[in-house]
C-alpha cells in the first residue's frame, strides 16, 4: 500500500453532504486547524452553523461539483446515497489529480447497494442472512418459491431506519407484495430471531493500520436507534468475532476511513445486517467517552495522521433526541441539564419532526445501563 501526504492543520477538507454528521465532524476538525467545506443542496444547513463554508447545489450539478474539488485538498462523506454522477466525477477527478478521497467512491457504491453489501459480507466470509434479488420479472416470479418465511423485503437502494421495507409472513404476503412493486430493484432477505443487535465502529487508515471502538448493543424502536450501551456486555468470543468482522470486511473492499457496522445476535450466533461509510449513529457515545470520538477517527484518517494505539473509553449511554422527543423547557431537561455527567448535543435543526433526529444526549456517570430508564 503506498503512503500518500499528510495534510497537517491549515489543509481544506470537504464533506458530500451538510447535515449533523459533517457537523460533528466540522467541530472535530476546525478546532484542529483545518478548512472545512461542505457540498448540498441545503442552504444554512447543520454544518454550516459550525463554521463549515457552504456549497449549495445539485448533487448532480457536475459543473459545480467539479468547482467544490477543486478548492479541498481531501474529500469524506457523512452519508452514502450519493447520485452514481457525483461518485464518478469524483473518482474522476480524483484519479486526475491528487486530492485524497476516503472513503473511496466504490466503498460508497457499496454501501448504497444491500445486494453488493451483501455479497461482499459474503465474499468476506462474514455471515448474513440469506438473501435473494429481485430484479428482473423472472425473479418476481421465482423468488417466493425459495425464501424460508418470514421474510422481508426491501429496496435495493436508498432505504434507511425502516424505510422502504416490507416483512411477509407468508408466500402468499410475499407475492401480493411483489406484485405491488413500482420497480424491481429489491432484494428479499429471510427473517433472523436475533435477541440483541450490536454495532462497532471500525477504522482503518492508509498504511494499514487499525482502530476501533469495542462493540456497542444498540436498542431500536420503530427501527430508529433509540439507545446505544457502550460497550455492550458481549462474551468474549462474540465481542472478538464482532471485531473480526469488521476488520475483514474492511480488508476485503479496500476501505480507508471510518465505518459503522451493525450485527443481529442470537445467543452465540452473529450475523452481519448492514454498513454505512461515515461515522455511525451508535457511535456518538464517543464524544464523551474520555478519549477520541468516531469524528477524530475520520479526520485522522483522511488527513493521514497516525492511528491511535488504543482507544480507551468509560462506560457510557447515548440516547437519540427524536422531532417528539425534542423539549427544551420540559422538567425533564432542565433536571437533566444540572446533572454534569449528561452531555448535551443538538444538530442546529430548526424544524423538529416526528422521527427526524435532532440531537442526542450522552451519559457518563454512575450506572449508566439505567440512565434513561423511564424517559418519554
């Protein structure tokens, strides 16, 4: 693997996409020393409330786009359904050029893709679940013959927190749904009884080294992350297979950044869910773990600094903020607030909506496995 430049303090840094991710990041690297510039469609977005410089466009505008990499010195993501046209102007100019891009244009491809996810857990010889594609008229026909029920069907691309997902108890729930399908860019996937779901994020940078955080148990509900325990109280065997995991699946697609993985378990048994290319939702806890946050990961691995030796955290609990959840002058936030090990940290969102995320709340201190028992 060949070692590219360091960008030290003073380099500029661009983010696809303004939201609370590139905000986080943002707050990392500008008290660093560095130019933050991010690329959206949104005017006065999360990001930019945080000193990012702003470029508002398509993200099909390639004209635009082209004059946003011209002005950074490396490019990262906050998230993965970037349009095919901005991943390859990207890997395009990139390969003219030497502007560093991590992760790579082709590791977002996969992410946004759950069949080529999929396969290349597969390839990896991380195990899933068993999965079948729909997309042809002859898979719509065939594919309810093979699945083992339940079973649920989803949208090939474009589907996060639920979205865009159908679970089918029977063949007969599986054809009506297939049937109704718009397009056929889907996948099915067999239903796993897991009892727990687990998270790591994982980072690997350009010289081959690695970090990462031990793994999280994330709580879901109406398939939003709702809590995140850190670290979960995993055996020993199943907190290493998590960890192994994610190092292969990063050696096997060449990645270099900072990635979130999530698993489903059942007693001993792991298999492998999905992986976004950006810092992850269950690793916010990292912003008060004592240590370096998932954000101090991504900057360091973008910008070729040294990887970490090791990560020591503290227990901690995070808690997502939802638009319903979202009240400033309750008593329960004024209590909270006068409580130092509650840390607070809100998204510059100005409209809040139920299901959208508008911040979070990290807890450091005495029990943390109970710190948000009984909120609503």
């Amino acid at each position: 693997m060949t070692q590219k430049k360091i960008l030290l303090p003073g380099a500029k840094l661009g983010v696809m996409g303004s939201g609370q991710l590139a905000r986080m990041f943002a707050l990392e690297a500008i008290p660093s020393g560095y130019e933050v510039s991010v690329y959206s469609p949104e005017l006065h977005s999360p990001a930019s409330g945080v000193g990012a410089k702003e470029f508002v466009f398509e993200y099909e505008n390639k004209e635009a786009l082209l004059s946003f990499l011209k002005s950074i010195d490396a490019l990262t993501f906050e998230f993965e359904n970037i349009p095919e046209i901005a991943l390859s102007t990207i890997e395009e100019f990139q390969n003219a050029s030497d502007l560093l891009v991590h992760p790579s244009p082709n590791c977002v491809r996969i992410a946004q893709n759950r069949w080529k996810e999929k396969s290349s857990f597969r390839k990896a010889a991380i195990p899933t679940v068993n999965f079948y594609p729909v997309f042809t008229n002859q898979d719509r026909e065939e594919t309810p013959s093979k699945v083992q029920y339940p079973c649920i069907l989803k949208t090939n691309t474009m589907g996060y927190d639920g979205k865009g997902q159908v679970k089918c108890k029977s063949k007969e729930e599986l054809i009506s749904a297939l049937s109704n399908l718009k397009e056929l860019n889907h996948i099915v996937e067999e239903f796993f009884p897991f009892t727990s779901e687990a998270s790591v994020i994982f980072a690997r940078f350009q010289d081959g080294a690695i970090s990462y955080f031990r793994p999280s148990l994330n709580i879901h509900k109406d398939h939003i992350l709702d809590l995140t325990f850190h670290p979960g109280n995993f055996s020993p065997s199943v907190e290493k297979n998590l960890v192994d995991y994610a190092k292969k699946l990063a050696e096997e697609i060449d990645y270099i950044g900072v990635f979130g993985i999530e698993f489903f378990i059942k007693d001993e048994e792991i298999l492998c869910n999905e992986f976004a290319p950006r810092p992850h939702n269950s690793g916010h806890f990292s912003q008060d773990s004592g240590s370096l946050s998932q954000f101090s990961l991504q900057l360091r691995t973008l910008c070729n600094l040294p990887a970490p030796k090791e990560i020591p955290v503290r227990p901690i609990t995070m808690k997502n903020i939802l638009g319903e959840d979202y009240k400033p002058g309750s008593k329960l936030w004024t209590t909270t607030l006068g409580n130092p090990h509650f840390h607070l940290h809100l998204y510059g969102k100005t409209e809040a909506r139920k299901g959208r995320k508008m911040g979070h709340w990290n807890y450091s201190g005495p029990n943390p496995e109970s710190a948000f028992a009984g909120w609503e």
